[in-house]
C-alpha cells in the first residue's frame, strides 16, 4: 500500500502559527481548523509545531512530509457522519532540544502572528530553577518568554510585531495564567521594563475553552481505515465531528483569526465564563449526575446508557429539567448545546468507559453538579430530586470497606470494580459506608466540608431524600429505582 505522501503533497504558505505540542488533540482540533480556513481562503497560513518536551519521536511526521488524515466520525442530525480528510496546514514539525537553532528561528519570522499550545494542565506552571540561558528553558511559559525575548529583540521592539497566544490546555481562564507566569520570568530573568512593557501592550494573551473529543490514533482499526483511505497514514487521528473555540480576548482578533468564516464553530467574545458553565453544566454534569447510576444497572460505556430507554430518560430529565434552566445564557441556546450533546453521547465509534468518568466523582459532584443543585434550591427551597439522586448514586457507588492497591473496592452484582479518588476520600467511604446506618451514613457524608466546601446538611429535606434513594437502592437495586424515578 501507498504511503499518503505518495498520493498527497502540499503548498507551502508563510507561517503565522507557532504550536507548542505535536499530539492528536491539537492535530484533530486547531490544525484541522486553519486546514479548512486555508482551503476556503479566509486565512492562507502554515503551522511550525514544535515538541516542547524531550521524550517522543517526530520520526512519523518526517516520513510522511507533515502529511496526516483527520477521520473525524459520529452522528450529526440523527445520522451517521465520516469526514476523512488529509490535513496540509502543518508546514514544519521541530523538537525544541533536538532542532534549537531552528526553532529559536521562527521567533524572527515576519509572518508569524499566533502561538497555541497545548501543554496539559500542568504545561503551565512558573518554575524559579528554570533558566533563561537554557536551549530551551524547561518550562513552556519559560520557553515563550525567551522566544517573545528573542522577537523584542530581532524586531527592536517593534509593537507590530507581538503575537496572539491562544493557549488551549483545560484550565481556567488559561491565557491569563500564562502571561502571569511570563510576567514572572521577565521579572526573575531581569529582561527589562521595556521588553515588559510589550509584552503586556503589543502582544493578546486569550483564554480559551475547547470541546471535541479526540480517540486519536484506532489502534484496533487502523489497517481497515487505511485499506478504505487507499493509502498508509502512521499518523492516522481519529475524532468526533462537533468542535467548539470559544476565544475570549480584550482585543477583536476575529479579523485576523477569521475561522469562523470558514464554517468553523469559533466564537469569539470578552467573557467565555457563560459557555464554560454550559459545558461543564451541561456536558459534564450530564455525565456525572447519570453514568454512576448506569454502572450500576449493568452499563459500560456512555452508548451503552443512550441506548438504554430508562437511564437516558433519566439523562433527559436531568439535563432539560434541572440543568438547562440554570445555564446563564439563552433558553434556546442552552437547549440546542443539551440536544448537541445527547447526540454526541450517541456517538457509535466512541467508546466511552463509564468506570473512566467516574475517576474522582466527588470532586466532579462539587464542581459540575453542587452549583446547579444551589441554583435550583435557591429558587425553590427544596432539593432537586434528580441532582440528589446523583448524590445517593454517587454514595452507593463508592460503599464499600476495602481499600486494595490503592482503590477501592466495590461490588456490581459480585463483580468488582475499581473506585478510584483521593486517598482520603476512598479512605473515608471505607470506614462509614458500611459501618453506619444509611441516615448517619448520608449525614457524614453530606456534612464532610471537605468534599464540599460546605456542609450539605444544611439544605431542608436533603438527607431525608438522599437517605430515602439510598434505602431504595439497597432495597430493590439501582434499575429499579431509577425505573421508578423517571415515571414520576
């Protein structure tokens, strides 16, 4: 079989984007993007990555010319979408270590007008140990300092020359966190008021929110894939086919950065904060509020839930009758966002593990589920019911009093399965779950501040009716009790 550079070549345009990270969700999500953008004439620029850590091989991008094949799958409209499309955007493909000189090259680049990264959460961190003589400095924010040191300085700090940074790691309000920590090191290098002063007023530092899921390379499907693509793609990715940037900038970069006219879902805006709460509302809370109770009616993955009548129907419920009415945005908006998502939950190439979303649900139940839950009570004076029902699921879920190789252990009709969490909460489930009565079970539970930075107890009637689900539970077991919530 072909390689895809034998049947694929590309042209060269001039480079405006620096991306630190070479891995499968920038290659499916931005690169994907500016790929469209260029075919469509909104934007007509390259991307240089460049592999901001010393471990991993760029042998696959060299072997193939940057060339690589987005294969994004899923459901849109009710039926079923394959988009495969061979990516051009990417011009040259550096390691920062290996390639120094090359990539501290791109710093004096005329045309380069925007940085993204993708770092992982802990990508941008300020370290005092780092160095500025270092080729490169260890830390990302200390390797986009010195290379925003080096721009200053080939363009005598000229202020047309600042660039974008459109960081896309999943931290909140990312772009603000990244210029607090080059600030730092342009104080702990001494680089100067003047080169400071640039910084902060010729160069955009955007937060960012991100959504698409990326399954990256299809280990188990890929020979197939590329039979049917006709060619070898070693650099194969795989994804869903929704896709949202939300841009938030003090400055309107959509002129410049114009891939929403492209067809691309990218809104630019001054506040993000109401489409994050949609999603971690919406997306998120979907998920922790139902795919506990679905493990324990004997489901797997998220499809699994959707294709059941009765946990969907609870997803519904929750979604549109305790979630929706709480989002800060539009009814309509949030509706369509909700309806977007159940569809994205029906995905039939994502297999999606319900024990892998259940990682730290109780720090999930505070973040994604505790602000809905107030929001509602606030306006009502009783608990929601289906949001305390997550909690009672959440609560048997995690009973259990075996703590094994760090987990715990819990029991789905005499199955084990992995609970996994802080240490100190898989210790405290271990000794009250099963020791105590279920009222001073769901008493201690509700009342560690701990876990919820307040004590829950305090809520009218939320122990009696957590204390109710979960007597249920244990009495007539989890599909039967959800069986019977959704009726009411």
């Amino acid at each position: 079989m072909k390689k895809i550079n034998e049947l694929y070549s590309r042209s060269p345009r001039d480079i405006k984007i620096i991306q630190f990270g070479e891995g499968n969700f920038l290659r499916g999500f931005v690169d994907y993007m500016v790929d469209v953008a260029n075919e469509k004439g909104v934007f007509n620029g390259d991307i240089a990555i460049v592999k901001p850590i010393t471990f991993g091989s760029l042998e696959r991008f060299d072997a193939q010319d940057n060339l690589y094949t987005i294969s994004l799958r899923g459901k849109m409209n009710g039926e079923t979408y394959v988009e495969n499309r061979v990516i051009t955007s990417v011009q040259k493909v550096l390691d920062t270590y290996r390639d120094y000189e090359d990539y501290a090259a791109l710093a004096r680049l005329d045309s380069l007008e925007f940085v993204v990264s993708n770092t992982t959460e802990a990508g941008i961190v300020y370290d005092e140990q780092d160095k500025f003589e270092l080729t490169p400095p260890n830390t990302y924010p200390g390797k986009l300092t010195k290379f925003l040191f080096d721009r200053f300085t080939a363009f005598h700090g000229d202020a047309g020359k600042g660039l974008v940074m459109l960081p896309v790691e999943l931290i909140e309000d990312n772009g603000i966190k990244l210029k607090e920590c080059v600030l730092k090191y342009v104080a702990l290098w001494n680089l100067g008021d003047e080169f400071r002063n640039w910084v902060c007023e010729s160069n955009t530092f955007c937060s960012t929110l991100v959504d698409r899921i990326i399954t990256g390379y299809p280990r188990d499907e890929a020979a197939q894939i590329c039979e049917t693509l006709g060619y070898q793609d070693d650099l194969l990715d795989t994804g869903e086919p929704f896709a949202l940037w939300v841009i938030e900038s003090d400055k309107d970069i959509s002129k410049k950065f114009p891939l929403d006219k492209a067809g691309m879902h990218v809104i630019f805006t001054n506040n993000q904060k109401p489409y994050r709460e949609r999603k971690v509302r919406i997306l998120n809370g979907a998920h922790t509020s139902t795919v506990l109770a679905g493990y324990l009616t004997g489901k797997n993955i998220v499809l699994e839930c959707m294709n059941d009548t009765v946990i969907r129907k609870l997803m519904e419920k929750i979604v549109f009758e305790e979630i929706v009415p709480t989002v800060k945005l539009p009814k309509e908006e949030a509706e369509d966002f909700a309806n977007s998502v159940l569809e994205r939950f029906e995905n039939p190439f994502v297999k999606h593990e319900l024990l892998s979303i259940s990682l730290n649900s109780v720090s999930k139940w505070k973040s994604r589920i505790l602000p809905t839950f107030k929001d509602n009570y606030a306006k009502t004076q009783t608990p929601p019911a289906l949001l305390t029902f997550s909690f009672a699921a959440l609560m048997a879920f995690y009973t259990s009093d075996t703590i094994r190789d760090g987990v715990l252990i819990g029991s789905r009709n005499g199955e084990e399965y992995a609970i996994k969490d802080d240490q100190k909460v898989l210790e405290f489930f271990a000794a009250n779950s099963k020791s105590k009565s279920t009222r001073e079970f769901v008493t201690a539970v509700a009342s560690n501040t701990s876990f919820w930075g307040e004590d829950l107890t305090k809520y009218s009637k939320f122990v009696d009716m957590v204390s109710a689900y979960l007597e249920e539970i244990k009495k007539d077991g989890m599909t039967a009790t959800v069986e019977a919530l959704v009726k009411e």
